[in-house]
C-alpha cells in the first residue's frame, strides 16, 4: 500500500521535531512530549502525515508533515479485509497501521473520537484506497479539540 497522499484541497505543510522512526505516508499526531509521532488507531488527535521516511531527514529530527486545512480530502488505504460495499460516504471511520503504516481504514472503532476520517469517494479498485476528508474534531490543528501546536 501506498499510505496517505493528499487529494483536493489548500493542505498546510509544517517542518516538525520528532524523535523516531517513521515511513513516508504514516499518519501522525502529536505525543505529549509535543513531538511528532505515529497515529495511534483508536484515538482523537489525528495531526496529517508525513511526506518523507523519517530517517531521511534533513535537517535531523525534522519531518515534513501534509497537515488538512478544512475542505481538504486525501486517499488512504482500504485493507484487503474490508470489501467497497461497507464503507459509504459520508460515514467515519478509524485508522490502524499494518506493516509499520498507519494509513488504513478501519469499521471497528465505534467511539467518536476514534473516528477521524469520512468517506467522500469511492474505493478505487486499482490502488487500493479512498477518499476521505478529515472531521474537524478528530485533529489536532483546526480541530474542536483542545490539542495544539503553534
């Protein structure tokens, strides 16, 4: 799978701190050392992902992070598990990671806050993934929550 790429949209990118390993295309939050760190499924606080493995950083101990401005849609993984007919749009839905990548759709978070992505698109068969917009109380920048960075 391909991880996160961002579709449509005015998406905000931000060179932040982190202090570990990371790949390309990972969703990421903040931890509570106010570092970037990879999205835990079953959570609020969902920050973007980021554009480059982490361990390619330059400057050291900085990646870049696609952050979603509202409005914004991106493309995630649909795992192999899930079939097209139930996800639909306008439903949310959670993330998990799966081989080191926090990029894919899940139905099993039932809480809220653990819903942090909404179905906007059809599943595209060829590549595996759909488009999603972010709800603007699963973030963790333009978001209802009380978590945020300058």
């Amino acid at each position: 799978m391909a991880g996160f790429q961002e579709g449509r949209g005015d998406w905000e990118y931000r060179l932040l701190d982190h202090n570990s390993v990371i790949t390309k295309g990972a969703a990421v939050g903040l931890a509570g050392t106010r570092l970037v760190s990879t999205y835990s499924g079953g959570q609020a606080g969902l920050l973007g992902f980021v554009k480059h493995n982490s361990l390619n950083s330059l400057p050291v101990g900085k990646v870049l992070v696609a952050v979603p401005k509202p409005g914004c849609t991106a493309f995630c993984d649909v795992p192999t598990g899930i079939g097209a007919s139930s996800l639909s749009v306008g439903e949310s839905y959670g993330l998990y990671a799966s081989g080191g990548l926090t990029s894919y759709i899940t139905t099993a978070y039932t809480s809220a806050a653990s819903r942090v992505v909404t179905v906007v698109g059809p599943v595209n068969t060829a590549t595996s993934q759909i488009e999603v917009s972010f709800p603007l109380a699963g973030g963790q920048i333009y978001s209802t929550t009380s978590t945020n960075i300058q």
